[in-house]
C-alpha cells in the first residue's frame, strides 16, 4: 500500500501552450476541461492564461474555484485603472494543490494595496502588483461601484503610494 499518491502528469492534449520559461505547478480537471497553475498564471478550461497580476480575486469553496479577472479600462502616465471582469465558476474534480497555489501567486503578487475614501463619495483602491516577465511594480486602481471618476485626487494618491513603496 503507498502512502503517497502522486497525481499522474497532465496528459500531452490537455497542456495549453506554455511560454519558453512557464512551469507547471498544479492541476486539475474540472467539469468542463482542466485548470493548469503555472508560475506564470491560471490556465482555466477553454480560455487564455490569467496572469496572476490579472486576478482580483479567486475563491475556494472546497468544490468550486471562483475566479474573478480584472483588465484594463483606462490607462493613465503611472497607473492603470482596472475593473472586474465576469466571474468565472468551475467545479474542481481533483483539486490537489490548485487552490493553495492560486491563494499563494495571487497574494505574492501584491506587493502594496490601500483602500481610499473620495472627497466625493465611494473610493478606490490603489495596489502595486508584480507582473511576471516586468521589471518593477505594476500600479492600478479600481474604483468602487458608482464612485465618480476623480482623476487629479487619484493622480496624488498613486504618486503618494508610489513614493511610500519605494525603499529611501
């Protein structure tokens, strides 16, 4: 009897199209394909890799994986300003180490985030992500639901983040 049971390696027809230096680290077949965790993102059945920069939120239930993507929706001299995307749903079969590794490269990619209240109602979010393949931190904000967009206050509030960020 085997203490261990390794997972058998990801069939040759399932492997979505790695980059040159993009690992395997976890996978798992879900109910409509497989999700592949790579160093470099989440490969989710039948769409693109997710970088993990591009993740602003994944949940385990213990079946079910939720992964809610952000992308850009405006860009700024030093920030991006992003918004969330559909959330996307999938089963799990076998999960093994996917949700401990998703959990892990979504939270090592921040490396700053602060919520801030608007003078005009609702707020933002201002983070520093790192971006695998990008040298330096990667700052975006996202607004609350319904704040009005307020441009000049943000400009401040990314430079002050950015300032607090950087080692003196």
């Amino acid at each position: 009897m085997a203490l261990f049971r390794r997972k058998p390696k990801l069939p040759a027809d399932q492997r979505p199209a790695l980059e040159q230096d993009e690992r395997i680290l976890a996978w798992s077949p879900a109910a409509d394909g497989v999700v592949v965790v790579t160093n470099r993102g989440l490969w989710l059945p039948g769409l693109h890799r997710l970088g993990w920069h591009e993740i602003h939120k994944a949940v385990w239930s213990g079946r079910d994986l939720v992964v809610t993507p952000a992308s850009v929706v405006d860009e700024r001299s030093d920030y991006k300003v992003v918004a969330d995307q559909p959330i996307l749903s999938m089963l799990l079969l076998d999960p093994g180490d996917v949700p401990d590794q998703i959990r892990a490269r979504v939270t090592r990619s921040v490396a700053y985030t602060e919520h801030h209240p608007l003078p005009d109602g609702g707020g933002v979010r201002v983070v520093a992500r790192r971006v695998s393949g990008v040298d330096g931190l990667t700052w975006t904000v996202r607004y609350d639901p319904g704040t009005p967009k307020d441009e000049a206050t943000v400009d401040e509030l990314v430079a002050a983040a950015r300032a607090a960020a950087t080692p003196a």
